[in-house]
C-alpha cells in the first residue's frame, strides 16, 4: 500500500524521447503566389552575458552590532505583543468563568432572591 507505483521500464519513456509522435508527410502551401526566392536565416542572436561577480557583503562591528541590537528589539516586541495576547485570553477566560456562575446561581435558585 505504502510502495511508489512505478510504471514497469518496458512502458516508461526515456528522457530523450518525446510522448507526441512528429507530423510527417504533411506540405503547407506557400502564403503567397509569388515565385521567389526564400529569404536567408538570419544569424541567431547571441546569448547575454552574464553579469559580473558581485563582491560579497562584509560586515563591520559597527553593522554587526546594529544587527545584534535590531534583533534584539525585534524579540522584545514580539514576545510584549504575544504576552499579552495570552494575558488578555486569561482575562477574558476568568471574566466569562465569573459570569457563568453568576447565572449559574441565579438561575439555580429563583425562591432565594
């Protein structure tokens, strides 16, 4: 259940071998009516080159300690805003725990009001 179905080699193409058989014996006419000449190829348009080497980055002290800082910072104010998160769901979680049994003893006892 858990093997890979592979298709048995006899039935898998090759990687140089196309699934779409060419179209042979098939002659389009010409656009025009004309007897000319074809026109010659063109050369093919080379390739660009490619961009030179970028030099690598290098860090200073002074950069490496504006990077240590700035993640530093970057910590804190995450960890403040997931803090509170949680403190604010613990607020809410004991207000609606407080509210549920008030109704609960409200609507528990009506005679004892």
């Amino acid at each position: 259940m858990f093997t890979p179905k592979i298709p048995p080699p006899d039935t898998a193409p090759t990687p140089g071998t196309s699934l779409v058989p060419p179209l042979t014996g098939l002659v389009h006419p010409s656009a025009c009516t004309c007897h000319h000449t074809p026109a010659a190829p063109t050369a093919p348009v080379p390739a660009p080159a490619a961009p030179p080497n970028r030099p690598a980055v290098q860090f200073t002290p002074g950069s490496l300690i504006v990077a240590a800082a700035g993640g530093t910072a970057v910590v804190l104010v995450v960890g403040t805003v997931l803090v509170s998160m949680l403190l604010a769901t613990a607020i809410t979680a004991a207000s609606v725990a407080v509210c549920a049994v008030v109704l609960r003893s409200l609507l528990n006892r009506p005679n004892n009001r």
